[in-house]
C-alpha cells in the first residue's frame, strides 16, 4: 500500500485516476484542491483525505506531504511554474523524492511540422509556464520526476496510446483522458518506470495537422 498525493484533484483526469486507484488498488488518496466540496462523494471514504489548499501555499502542501510517497500533479493554468517551484520545494521540505508531472505537448519544442506550429498558437498562453516547469524540473532532479506530455485531449471512452522520448519527434495530434490516466495509474503502480524522463503519449495513427475536431 502507498499513499498517495494528487495535486489539482478536480481535474479531469485526475478524477479519473482517484476512481481507478480506488477500485484497483489498496492505496490510500490524498486529494488536495481549491474547494473540496467538489468531491464530497469521498467525504466519508476511510482512504481519502480531502484538503482544501492553494497550490503555491508551500506550508500547506508541504504538511500534506508528511508521509506521502508519491505526488501527482494535475495542475495547470499559466501560473503552472509558480505552482511546480512550490511543488519541488515542498516536497524537498517533506522529504518526498517521487513526482509524477502532468505536463503538455510543446514544452520541450519537440512538436514537428505544420501540427507543431498550430499547437504553438493555439496553446500560446500557456506554453511559456509548462516550458518553464520543464527546465525546473530538470534541474531539480533531487526530485525523480515523470514528466508526461500528452497530445490534445478527448474524452473518448478508450485506452489507445503510444509513447515517444525526450530525443523522439512527437506523434499523433490526440489522445483520450482515459489513456493519460492508465498511464498515470502505471506509474504509480510501478514508480521505478521512466525516472527523471519526460514522456510524450498519443493516440497511434492519429497524425495530421491539428485534431480532426478542430
């Protein structure tokens, strides 16, 4: 059994990993967010603890860390790096060396192509945050972090996906929130896979120049 901690727990994919984790293991869930009222179907559920925080709060995150042996971030937004240097200073505070880092497409410009520079206009804004959570990461690497960069997501109810690396063009244009959260899921099931690497997931043969939606 481990505990762990997910960070940005109202997320969509996160909710799918707290539902997973629940069923398919005997982990115990801390779920940290702005407004635990959000998830008040696990109010009375003896492996979860609700928190109710601000993710750049470093005392708050840092005492919900004591004996937390993984953390999962599901955190976002353009003040993503404000919220991955508190991350990595709370955990060095609590003595926490596992993250798994739920990062994006484009934040290591390895997005090839005509998709690439769509993604670059259309994900501009907030870029610039998962970028600098990249390089922060990288070189904090007290902290073993997966850092995972999935295509654009869907909410296809399917498990489709493939991997690529660091040095590896990115592939595809999709990939459903069911697949990131099986990913997630084995990661913490194992989290001696992919240390201090950044891993790119999408949907195979879904190459093109933007998502078939869009």
């Amino acid at each position: 059994m481990s505990k762990i901690l997910i960070l940005g727990a109202n997320g969509a994919t996160a909710k799918i990993v707290t539902a997973r984790l629940l069923v398919e293991s005997d982990n115990d869930l801390t779920l940290y967010l702005r407004n635990t009222d959000r998830l008040s179907q696990y109010k009375d559920n003896p492996r979860v603890t609700l928190i109710d925080g601000d993710a750049t709060d470093i005392s708050k995150l840092s005492t919900s860390m004591a004996g937390i042996d993984i953390v999962y971030s599901n955190l976002g937004g353009t003040d993503l790096a404000n919220y991955t240097k508190a991350i990595v200073t709370a955990m060095n505070i609590a003595n926490v060396t596992r993250l798994i880092f739920y990062s994006a497409l484009g934040s290591l410009y390895e997005v090839p192509g005509k998709f690439g520079e769509w993604n670059e206009q259309a994900i501009a804004a907030y870029l610039p945050g998962f970028r600098e959570s990249a390089k922060f990461l990288t070189a904090h690497n007290e902290i073993n972090t997966t850092q995972i960069r999935p295509a654009w997501l869907t909410d296809n109810n399917e498990i489709s996906y493939e991997t690529t690396g660091t040095d590896e063009p990115f592939k595809g244009t999709e990939i459903s929130r069911q697949s990131v959260a099986d990913f997630v899921v084995k990661l913490i099931n194992n989290p001696a896979l992919y240390p201090n690497e950044s891993i790119g997931l999408n949907k195979p043969n879904t190459d093109g120049y933007k998502p078939v939606w869009m």
